[in-house]
C-alpha cells in the first residue's frame, strides 16, 4: 500500500490575506504525513510591478510575461512568496525547502507558442515533473513548496500558472505515493452560482464539467483549474478537491472526479 502524500496549492488571494493565509499555514503544519505546498502570487506580483512602473498586461485571466514582468515574477514568486512561506512553515515546525522547477530541474516546460495570435511571453507549458527527484526529498523528510516558475533546459526561467505546477506534481507523485490534491482558495468550493457562497457543487466527473462548461455553469479562471484536476485524476491521483483555504480537512468543497 502507498503512503499518502497531501498537495495543496494555495492562490494568490490567500496569500494577501494575512489571517487566511496564517490559518492555511496552521492546518497545513498540522497535516499528517508527507506533504507539498504550490503557490501563486499574481496580485503580489502585479503590486510590485506597478511599484516599479511596469505595465501588468493580462488576456483572458493569463499574464502576458514579457521580459521585465519575467524579472518581476521570478524575484516575487522565487524570492519574496516563496521564501517568506518557507520561513513561516519553519516556524511552524515543517522543514520546509523553497524549489521552482529550475531547481534540481523538477519541472521542465517549453515557451508558449502563440495562441490566437496572442504571444504570452515567457510563459510555460509543462513538459514533465520528475517525481522521483521529488520523492527523494520528501524521504528526507524536507516538504516541498513550489513556485509558480519552470525551465526551458536552455538557462530561460518561464512563468507558469500554478494549478499547472499543483496538477503535473501531484501527476509526477502518483507512481510513488496516494495522492491527495487540494486547490485552495477564497470560496468553498465551484460555485453553481457565482453570487451565492453557499451554492457548492458537491462533485463534478468529466461529464458534468463538459454540461456546466456549456451552459456557463463554469467559466473563467476556473475552467482552468478543473481541466488541471481532471487531468489529475487520469494520471491516477487518488483525489482532487476544490475547497475554502481554511478547509483543507477535505470535508467540504468540491470533490472531483
């Protein structure tokens, strides 16, 4: 039998949010078992970037990633979040190690190609996530926290969107461990209706996603971020759940399937 491993990816939201982000800490120090955190950071990073008289240019919820905004989110997500979460996850006794995908070369992507005519940048596409590298850290006992930055094998850091990074690691563990995936952030859940906190979708199969994709159900920046989750699960991750920062017990949210 597999040992349990628990991935949570936390947003950038939370990660502004000094009192969610404090109790997200908490419940994942309390975690049993071995465990990986994935960070976002857009709206830190376009905070900086304004500091610094950069334009923070966005199409359809992407970041466009020219080469000042890559100098922004990698001393951002690389340094400033990462390390910051680091250090708190100390102090809260988990040997935490800060890693983007360049390091120990864990995750390798390609520079998005153009997309409807759209050039993103040095954006990435993952190619592959080496979980064996991965999992030897984690026999040491060191937790993982990744940023939301990959690497081309050819000296070029590219931004990539950090459900990516949560979706391709948990997929890169699968073959070692029983995975356990937990997108975290502000709501509870995906929401049937998008103005009623309440209104939780308790599961969501391929099926569902394709109905509630069509008729507007899901739309955004979560159509993403469950395409990610399915593409979990096909790749044998044990569970994937979409739930409220402060609820990574895995009893509320939405289960997917």
């Amino acid at each position: 039998m597999k040992e349990k491993l628990t991935i949570v990816k936390v947003g950038g939201a939370v990660v502004e949010d000094e009192a969610q982000l404090s109790q997200l800490l908490k419940d994942f120090s309390a975690i049993e078992g071995r465990k990986v955190l994935v960070h976002g950071g857009g709206r830190k990073a376009t905070k900086v970037a304004e500091a610094l008289g950069i334009e923070s240019k966005m199409v359809g919820g992407r970041r466009i990633t020219d080469a000042d905004m890559l100098s922004v989110v990698t001393m951002v997500y690389g340094g400033l979040v990462n390390k910051n979460l680091v250090a708190r996850l100390q102090a809260n006794g988990v040997n935490a190690l800060g890693l983007t995908g360049a390091d120990m070369d864990v995750i390798r992507s390609h520079k998005r190609p153009l997309k409807d005519g759209i050039d993103f940048g040095f954006v990435g596409d993952v190619d592959r996530a080496d979980g064996k590298m991965l999992s030897r850290l984690i026999e040491e006992g060191v937790t993982p926290v990744m940023a939301p930055l990959t690497h081309d094998g050819q000296g070029i850091i590219l931004n990539t969107n950090a459900d990516t990074i949560a979706s391709e690691t948990a997929k890169a563990f699968a073959p070692y461990y029983d995975v356990t995936l937990v997108f975290s952030f502000e709501k509870k859940g995906v929401l049937r209706y998008p103005d009623d906190d309440d209104s939780v979708i308790p599961t969501i199969t391929r099926a569902d996603f394709i109905k509630y994709k069509e008729d507007g159900t899901i739309s955004g920046g979560m159509l993403p971020k469950i395409e990610n989750a399915l593409a979990a699960i096909d790749a044998g991750v044990s569970r994937v759940i979409i739930t409220l920062a402060t609820a990574l017990d895995g009893h509320s949210g939405t289960v997917i399937q």
